[in-house]
C-alpha cells in the first residue's frame, strides 16, 4: 500500500463513439490516510443541449400555375368557323392573355382568329374575358380555377369580343374542368345580331408544375434549387436555382424573389425577374408570390405564357416556434464538441474542458450508469480555451461525470 503513497496513475481507453458522444474513460487511484480510495471518472465529452442539428438543406413544395389558360382550337355549332387565340403578332399559340390588354375591365384578353372552313377566309379579331376567381374548397387561399386538384364546375363568366366583317357583342362563358385533371371546357358563346349567336366548345388546359425546392435557411438569403414537373405530363420539367431576400421590415414574412434563369426539357434557358413572396396568415406553413418569366416558350414569336403564381409550403420548423424553417433564422452555431481531461490534488480533480470560449458548459455528475438522473455540479461560460474546472472530491467508490456545451 505504501508504495502507492502519493502516487497517480490514468489509465486510458481509446476514445470511442457512441449515440453521437464521444467516450474517454479514466481510472484515477488516490491514496489517503494509509488506505486506498478508488474513483472511477466517466467522461462524456462533447454532448448538447439542444434536442438535434438542423440539417444544411431542407425541402419544401413548390406548385406553379400559369394565370393563361391555354385554348385548343375548336369550331362553331355549325361547324362553319374554326376559332383559334393568340398573344403572338403572327400565328397562333391558344393562349388566353393574363391582364386586361384593351382596357375593358376584363381580367385577360387575346386576339381571335376565325377561319372560314369552306372558303378559307380569316377574320381576325380580339377578345376580353373574365377567368373564375371565386371557390377555394380546401380553404388554402388560392382559387380553385387554378388547382389542379380542385374542380370547376359550370362556372359563368363574362366578356366582350370584336372582329372584323363579322360583328362586336358580349360574350358569356361556362367553365368545367374536373378535379387532378389539367383538361377542362369552356363554353363560348360570341353574341351576334346579324348572323346570330356562335358558340364554341374549346378544349382548354390548366399548366401547373410541382416538385421540390431544396433550400439552405439563412438570416437574410434563402437559396435553393427547384425540380418541377407538368401535372398530367410528367414527360416536362423545369428546374434551377432559386434566391429569396427577406425584407428587412418583415423577414419572416416577406421575401423578395431574385431574377434567374432555369431550364426546362428541351434544355432552353428561360429567364425571370424578381417579384414579392409573402407569407399566408391563414396557412402559416404557405407562402405565395407572382412568378414572371421572360418567355415562358422560347419556340414561339413572342414572349407569352409570362406570368404565374408559384405556391412554396415549408412544414419544417427546427426550434418550433410556430415560423418555417425557409424563413426563420437558422440555428445558431453550435459549439465543438469539448475535450476534457483530469488533474488531481489532495483535495479536487481539477476537469480541464477544451471547448469555443462564450459558450456555455454544463458538468453534470451521476453514481451508476446508465444513468436517469445527472446532476448539475457546475455551469461555466467559458473564458479561456482550455479552461479549469474544480470538482470535490468524493467518498463515493464511484462517480461518473460527463459535459453537456451549447
């Protein structure tokens, strides 16, 4: 027994990993008052308080629709006529023109072209009418008429059309579409006092795209990158990068889209340019803007199918706070995992904690392991790296110890 008078001797283990911590064991003989105490230290090193990591890209849904609905052509209840719609200066592209372009209080307008099967004539001509706006059926703030999802059933609207040799009048319009299909019918009746009322039946297409945005949280940029695929034509997709801004008066909830570019499965590039995102106060996980392309269809003559509404829901919530992650503040850094090692006088073990200076450090001890119950013996801020912590000796036989940071 003398021989181990005064004398200190570690035995140490190889470091292992365990449930994310790092293990180091150490056995610590001490000799007192002619007899022998043992105590056996445990140190878990490296451990956090916080529940876990967010990770460095997280995944929301993004759904884009266009506010053109596209029109095939079709003909007349007489089939004496084939009308076809176009925004293009020549040809045709069956796009009914999100926005009032003559001024007639209509919310879209496109120009008409009638031909004449028998003789081959073209009248050529325009037309404003009004898209459903109303009907939001699972209560997520955006009309029905533009989700896919959604059903239109026998919807009237109202309009007003004029071309030349054939005449001026309203227009009245029923709109059905069926729900998860892009397809729906217009019914289209062009009122006419001298050749009487000519109604068209046109087939008429919902585009909306859907997909994921993978996106990385930051404090006043959000960056990420979107895969969208065509609903009911899995054949088209869209994908790039994408940036958001948050304005500094409300960055949780206001978010300025960056201009980028993206390409599409014919592998053209199509640009856009910045627009307002906001999020939705009645579906907190939801955020919506305008989209605006500079050509959605570069194939074409002219710029057409611009302007959409893009749709991004973002569940995830690290710190759950009611704020999602695509807009929240990212986590704060969290600390290395500190290193720790023992020193004993005849009174302490001194616990040497290497870790990030101003950063909190818990040591907690325990008397068996596994352990329900670990006490907190001391919190220090850390002021210096390394740093020296005192711990009471123990008559215990055996005391574990271990360190939380944060």
């Amino acid at each position: 027994m003398s021989s181990a008078k005064n004398q200190v001797s570690f035995l140490r283990r190889a470091s292992r990993w365990r449930r994310g911590e790092k293990l180091t064991a150490a056995r610590v003989h001490q000799s007192r008052c002619g007899f022998a105490i043992k105590t056996h230290a445990l140190v878990i090193a490296g451990m956090f308080l916080a529940v876990g990591i967010a990770p460095a890209a997280e995944t929301a849904h993004a759904r884009m629709y266009c506010f053109s609905p596209r029109f095939q052509q079709s003909e007349d209840q007489s089939s004496l006529f084939t009308m076809d719609l176009t925004t293009l200066s020549s040809g045709a592209n069956g796009e009914l023109g999100f926005g009032d372009f003559f001024a007639t209080g209509y919310s879209h307008s496109t120009f008409l072209i009638l031909t004449d099967q028998l003789f081959g004539d073209q009248y050529n001509g325009a037309m404003a009418l009004d898209v459903p706006t109303g009907g939001d059926a699972n209560g997520n703030t955006y009309p029905d008429f533009f989700e896919v999802a959604q059903p239109v059933n026998a919807i009237a609207t109202s309009g007003a059309y004029n071309i030349s040799g054939i005449g001026s009048g309203s227009v009245s319009a029923s709109w059905s579409r069926n729900a998860r299909s892009q397809f729906g019918v217009c019914v289209l009746t062009l009122k006419n006092s001298s050749f009487g009322n000519l109604v068209f039946t046109p087939t008429f297409e919902l585009i909306e795209y859907a997909g994921p945005l993978s996106y990385t949280p930051g404090l006043n940029i959000v960056s990420g990158t979107v895969t969208l695929t065509q609903t009911g034509n899995p054949a088209n997709q869209i994908w790039g990068r994408v940036q958001f801004v948050k304005v500094s008066t409300d960055r949780f909830n206001m978010l300025n889209l960056q201009p980028g570019a993206w390409t599409n499965s014919a592998l053209q590039t199509i640009t856009f340019t910045n627009d307002l995102f906001l999020r939705v106060a009645s579906w907190p996980t939801n955020y919506g803007g305008y989209f605006d392309f500079a050509d959605w269809d570069p194939n074409t003559t002219d710029p057409d199918y611009v302007s959409w509404g893009m749709s991004i829901d973002d569940t995830n919530d690290f710190n759950h706070n009611g704020i999602p992650d695509f807009s929240d503040d990212p986590p704060a850094a969290l600390p290395r995992r500190p290193l720790l090692s023992f020193a004993l006088t005849s009174t302490n073990l001194f616990l040497t904690i290497h870790g990030d200076v101003g950063h909190q450090h818990q040591v907690q001890e325990t008397l068996v392991l596994p352990a329900t119950n670990w006490q907190t013996v001391v919190t220090v801020t850390l002021t210096n790296d390394p740093q020296s912590v005192p711990l009471p000796l123990s008559a215990a036989r055996a005391k574990f110890w271990r360190v939380q940071a944060q």
